[in-house]
C-alpha cells in the first residue's frame, strides 16, 4: 500500500513537473521568435527606410548643386559643384542597387525599387544634357532643357521616392503589429497552460487523497 501511494504521489510531483516545463518552454520559444521578427524589423526593414532616405537627401544634393553649376560662368566655379554631384550620384546608384539586391520585402517592394531606379535613369540623363550645356554656357538651351527634361523628372523621382518611403512606412507599422499580436497571442497560449497546469495538480491531488483515504483502515 505504502509503494502505490509513493508511485502515485511521485506521479502527482511529474506531472506538475512536466506542466511547469512545457509552460517554460512555450515562454522561451515565444519570447524567441518575437525577438527574431524583432530584429528583422530592425536590420532589414529599418535599414531599407534609412537608404530611401539617403537616396532623398543625395537627390535633394545634386539638384542644389546643379542649380548652382547654372548659376555661374566661370569654369573654376562650376567644377566643385560638377565633383559634388558626380560624387551623389555614385552614392545614390549605390544605394539603389544595395536595397534592390538585399532589401526588398515583397513583389510591391520590388516595383517600387525598380521604379525609382528607371526614373533616375531619366532624370539622369536630362542632367547630363543641363551640365553640358551649361560648361558650354549656352544657358539658353540649358533653360530649355531644365523646363522640358529635367524639372518634371525631378518632380517624378521626388514623387516615386515619397511613394516608396510612404509604403516601407507602412510595412514597419504592419510588422510591428503582427509582431505585437503574436505575442499577445502567445501571452494567452502561456496563460491557458499554466491554469490546465494548475488545475491538472489540483485533480490529480484530489482523487490522490480520495484514493489514500479510502486505502486507509476504517476506524
């Protein structure tokens, strides 16, 4: 008698034993895959928003700086502003091709980053014609040139980039909520577990009593 209620009691002892591992275990895994969608978030998703806007500001640099290469006759002047905007080209082109091969999330993404990349192109190639006219100082063609070629692709770039950055914008917020509903979702997958945990002990302990007193002697 004394053996089966010993086996019987250790059988209580395991089973809260096993719960309360199971129920670790979940916390562990849970907690684990939050912090990898966490740091998703962080590495891919966040560096892609960083790179758009590097793309903005570098745009933003060469536009200035052309204008000022306009500005003046004097080739002296013009040559630091020309290095200043060959050097933000290289950088953008960088940056496009480093999102286009590392970055991009979805099918969506892809179009975008493709976009901006086609309508820098263009907007490159009316720049190259502004700059030439304008070493030669032929502003007259260079005004022509500026007004029909280069200002509305200025105007196409800058609306493709906000279109881009406003989308990654919103695939963060997205992330960020499934991320936070995963983990409200697994808060209550723990919780769940620890009361059938608790509530297994309690069964397990009631008939262990029910079953040693009806073991004992009468009296």
């Amino acid at each position: 008698m004394v053996k089966s209620v010993n086996q019987r009691f250790v059988a209580i002892i395991a089973g809260a034993v096993l719960s309360l591992l199971l129920i670790g275990l979940i916390g562990v895994l849970s907690t684990r895959q939050m912090a990898d969608e966490l740091e998703y978030t962080d590495e891919s998703i966040i560096r892609s928003l960083a790179i758009l806007s590097g793309i903005e500001r570098d745009f933003l640099l060469i536009r200035v700086n052309a204008l000022y290469h306009l500005s003046y006759s004097e080739v002296s002047k013009k040559e630091p502003h020309e290095a200043t905007i060959r050097h933000n080209i290289a950088e953008t082109q960088n940056l496009l091709d480093e999102y286009r091969r590392t970055l991009v999330v979805n099918a969506r993404d892809k179009e975008l980053i493709e976009q901006d990349i086609r309508l820098f192109n263009v907007y490159l190639a009316a720049l190259e014609k502004v700059l030439a006219h304008s070493n030669a100082n032929q502003n007259e063609a260079a005004v022509v040139v500026v007004e029909s070629e280069w200002k509305p692709a200025g105007e196409s770039l800058t609306s493709a980039l906000a279109q881009h950055a406003h989308f990654k914008e919103q695939f963060v917020e997205q992330a960020v909520q499934r991320s936070m509903q995963s983990g409200r979702r697994q808060t209550w997958v723990i919780v769940l577990l620890t009361v059938l945990g608790v509530l297994g002990v309690v069964v397990a302990a009631y008939f262990f009593r029910k079953s040693l007193v009806a073991t004992l002697p009468p009296r």
